[in-house]
C-alpha cells in the first residue's frame, strides 16, 4: 500500500504544500490567530516536524504517525527515535523533535507533582507515580518513604529489570528508609504489560518487606503494581 492509498484509507486527500492553504488553517498561523488550543495532534505535531515529503505535507506525515498508534499519544510516547524513523518523511532530527517534546510534557507532569504531597489513598500514589512510570517499555521498582503525616519525604528507584520482571533487595529498600529517617514505606513497581494480577514473587516480596518493617517499626502502607491505564493497591484488596 503506497502513502497516499495510506490517507485514503483514513479518509485523507494528500494535501498540497502548507504555503498554499488559507492562512488561518496552516499550523503557526492557526496556532498565532486562534491559540494552541485550537490546533489539533497532528497539526502540533506537523509543526515539530517542520516539513514534508514531495507529495505529503508536515501535518499529513503527522497523522500517519498518529494512525500507526490509533491516535494515542500514550502510545506515541512509548516509541524510539528508531521507531519514529521508519516513518516515511521522518528523520533523525525530527523524530528527536518529537521524542524531545514528548520527554518535556512528561517532565512537566513531574514537576507538578514534585510539590508537597501527602497520600490519603491508592489513587494519590498512582497519580503521583505516572510521570515517573508511564510508558515504560521495562519493569521499575521504586519506593516512596513517608514522614509520619503521611506526607511524602523522597522516591526512589530500587531497581530496574526487563519486560517481564526486576528483583527488589529488602536490605536496599530499609537502608534507604533508615538513612532517610521514614516513619513508613510505599512500595510501587510498575507492568509493562498492562496485566494488574500480581505475581507470587510480587505476593512473597510484600511479605517479607512487611514482615521486616514490624520489626523495624517501618510500616508498609502499600504495595502498588502501575500499569498505564490502571493500577492494583495490595492495601485496597485486603493483602497487607
């Protein structure tokens, strides 16, 4: 199937070039006139890009882009500079656009989330855990360390594994928690997958690091297993 086969399938013309559409519908222009609100993914994206192909404009290669991941920019996140490159149309300069862009609007989330936090629920370590595991292709385990109001002190990452899995030392996570003076721990790691089921391993992990902490007077509030959509608290359903 050829490009242009390509955008009549999603029910795209190939466009002419950029210069030639009615000022207000080119992607700056659009952007300057109405506001960035009013562009649209591919349009933003056709101005990371900056240009074309021959036949195709910057916004028309944009939305091959987006077509290829069902118009998820979850899933745009998730690609490689490689990835990006087998795009017809798309350099290594401009698939480091684009990955460049993807990496600051997630670092903005971080930022938002670096502020003063204090956890009431599962959903509070969820939401304050997505800049840091979201779309990742490989297993991380990290803990969160907590002063006694529940308020967060630190994160950090414990390990880093594959796809399928990553080992977290107990001894590791406790010294940090000791040389950081915690008064309670949240363990959360992360499945590429998507599947919420925890694993035995994940089972006997948790209890052995709760059992330690009673003894260390380092309570574990939770254990939470991150996915991209959704999220499984062991403290929720009753296993800690």
């Amino acid at each position: 199937m050829t490009i242009t086969d390509t955008l009549n399938h999603y029910g795209q013309v190939p466009s002419l070039a950029i210069k030639s559409w009615a000022e207000e519908d080119r992607p700056r222009e659009k952007l300057l006139l109405k506001g960035k609100a009013a562009l649209s993914d591919a349009e933003l994206i056709g101005i990371l890009i900056g240009s074309g192909t021959p036949k195709l404009t910057a916004v028309d290669v944009a939305k091959l882009i987006l077509a290829a991941v069902s118009n998820d920019l979850n899933e745009l996140a998730k690609l490689s500079v490689k990835d990006l490159m087998r795009h017809k149309g798309i350099g290594e300069a401009k698939a480091i656009s684009i990955v460049s862009a993807l990496e600051l609007g997630r670092r903005r989330k971080e930022t938002a989330a670096a502020a003063r936090t204090t956890i009431t629920c599962s959903t509070d370590i969820y939401n304050y855990m997505k800049p840091h595991l979201l779309d990742l292709p490989h297993e991380e385990f990290w803990i969160i360390l907590l002063n006694r109001a529940n308020v967060i002190m630190k994160k950090i990452p414990v390990s880093m594994g594959g796809v399928a899995g990553t080992v977290a030392d107990p001894k590791i996570i406790f010294k940090h928690a000791i040389e950081h003076l915690a008064s309670a721990i949240i363990l959360v790691h992360n499945h590429p997958s998507g599947n919420l089921k925890p694993s035995a391993a994940d089972i006997a992990l948790t209890k052995k690091v709760k059992e330690a902490g009673a003894l260390l007077d380092l309570p574990i509030l939770d254990h939470l297993i991150f996915a991209d959509q959704s999220y499984y608290s062991f403290a929720d359903e009753g296993l800690l």
